[in-house]
C-alpha cells in the first residue's frame, strides 16, 4: 500500500504536478484506502472498475480482495506506470491487474476486455463524477453494486430523495439504475494537495428500471422538470409536451399532480409521465 512518501516519490519521478482540469487529488492516506475497501463490500468473484487510479493507492488495495480489477486512466503517464507500480509492491497479485488508457466518460464494454466489471470503486475527479457514473451504469449492465467517493455537495445531490433540497437531475437520474446512498464523510488532509472541499462516499446497489419506456425518453422529462425547478410541472414541462395544456393531460393521465414539482417526484412518477406520452394515440 502507498503511504505520502510514496505517493510523493512516485509523483516526482514521473513529473506530475496534480492539475485541476483531471480532477486529480491523489488519496495518500492507507486508513482511508482500507476504509474505501471495506465499505465496497467486495468479494473474490467480484471484477472491480476503477476510475481515475492515479498513482495506485487504491489500486494495490483492492487487488488482495477483488477477483480482478480493471483501471481505467486518462493520462497517459500515470496509466504507463500502473502496471509496473503494482509489480513493485504486490508481485504475486499483479496478475489480477488491467490497466486501460481511456476517458471514463466515454469508454465502452468492449474496451474493458473479456472480463464484464460487477463493480465500481474509484476516487472520482470532482468535476465529472456524476456523468462518469451515469455513463458507466448505462454502458455496463454488469455492474452491479460499488462505492465512490466524491465532492460531499455531489454526494447529497446524487443520494437524495423527493422533497429533499438537493434532489435533482443527478438524484432521479441515478436512481433509475441503483439504489444510492451516503456512505461517510471523507476528510480533505487525506488528499493530496488538499482540495478547497470535503468528500463524502456514495454508495450503490443495481435495481431493475421502473419502466419499459426507454431510459432516454425518461430522462428527457426529468430535464425539463429541472430545468425550470421553481415552475409547477404543468408550465416546466410544457416545452416538452409541446404546450402547457398537453403537459397537465399527461400529467393527469400519469396521476401526478400538475401543479407539484420536479423534486417532489420519484423516478417511478417521472416514467409513468414519459409511458403517458408513449400511450397517446398517434
């Protein structure tokens, strides 16, 4: 496992300066790590994905535990020593590592390799951690449980619930594909640098889709409902319906109140407006 001088000999030896445009915080702090590890909940079947591994830190904690871990790496440099970071000090489990040089944003199933991840576990940079973890819940059916530490405000955001005041697009969002929740606080001195705000982990666990309805088609009503959040459903949603008294008969027809809003709404109640619109006749 990598304690700070680690992390900060291996920065030195690669020339890397942490940038904020990657997000990069990198972990240095082993109890934290083990933390992380625990709380996944992981066992020997399990192919764990990880984001954004960095210099390796949570890296050489999962392989003792998971099955396999692929790590996914934007930067090139940091994803070229990885391997050879986790020959150095865990020879015997270096096996069970795949390192692949790629946006998380936009990696596919195919470019993981032969093994499907079951689950995510990753330090994720603050800036795109909610359109990592949408991305890969669509992308990758097989994921079925994982823990992610974030942003804390993210964090609220992505585990509320209706009527909470940091429901929103990310919460409905993310609660077609998982149950998520808060899983602790994570202290900013366990970074470095040290960012400007505190982290928080999430966790997840798969569940089947509310609807039928493509997801798509769901989530272009819980834009709309968003996008104007202080409006009544009946006037947020007119846009899409197409006019504000098409929007109340759907809203109707979904048994949802035309004059409640966006957050006052569960996934379920946001895909029985989009099958409402499907059911119209032509």
């Amino acid at each position: 496992m990598l304690g700070p001088a680690d992390v900060r000999r291996l920065a030195e030896e690669l020339g890397i300066r942490p940038t904020k445009k990657l997000g990069q915080n990198f972990v240095h702090d082993p109890n934290t790590v083990r933390r992380i590890v625990a709380s996944a909940s992981l066992t020997a079947e399990d192919v764990v994905l990880e984001v954004g591994p960095g210099l390796g830190s949570l890296t050489l904690a999962l392989l003792p535990v998971a099955g396999a871990v692929t790590a996914v790496e934007i930067d090139p440099v940091l994803a070229a020593r990885l391997e050879r970071t986790a020959s150095e000090y865990s020879p015997a489990l270096a096996g069970r590592l795949r390192v692949v040089e790629a946006d998380a944003m936009r990696v596919r199933a195919e470019a993981l390799g032969d093994r499907s991840p079951t689950a995510l576990v990753a330090n994720l940079p603050y800036n795109v951690a909610v359109p990592v973890v949408l991305h890969l819940l669509a992308e990758l059916p097989t994921l079925r449980h994982g823990l992610v530490m974030v942003q804390s405000e993210v964090a609220d955001r992505m585990a509320a619930r209706p009527g909470n005041r940091t429901y929103g697009v990310p919460s409905a969002k993310a609660a077609w594909f998982a149950d998520v929740r808060r899983a602790g606080p994570v202290p900013r001195n366990v970074f470095w640098p040290v960012p400007n705000v505190d982290s928080g982990l999430v966790s997840f666990t798969r569940v089947e889709p509310p609807s039928e309805v493509a997801r798509e088609e769901v989530f272009r009503v819980v834009d709309a409902a968003f996008a104007q959040r202080r409006k009544t459903l009946r006037a947020a949603l007119s846009g899409w319906a197409g006019s504000a008294a098409r929007a109340e008969g759907l809203l109707r027809a979904a048994g949802v109140d035309p004059a409640a809003r966006g957050e006052q709404l569960e996934i379920t109640d946001f895909a029985r407006i989009a099958e409402a619109a499907k059911a119209e006749p032509a």
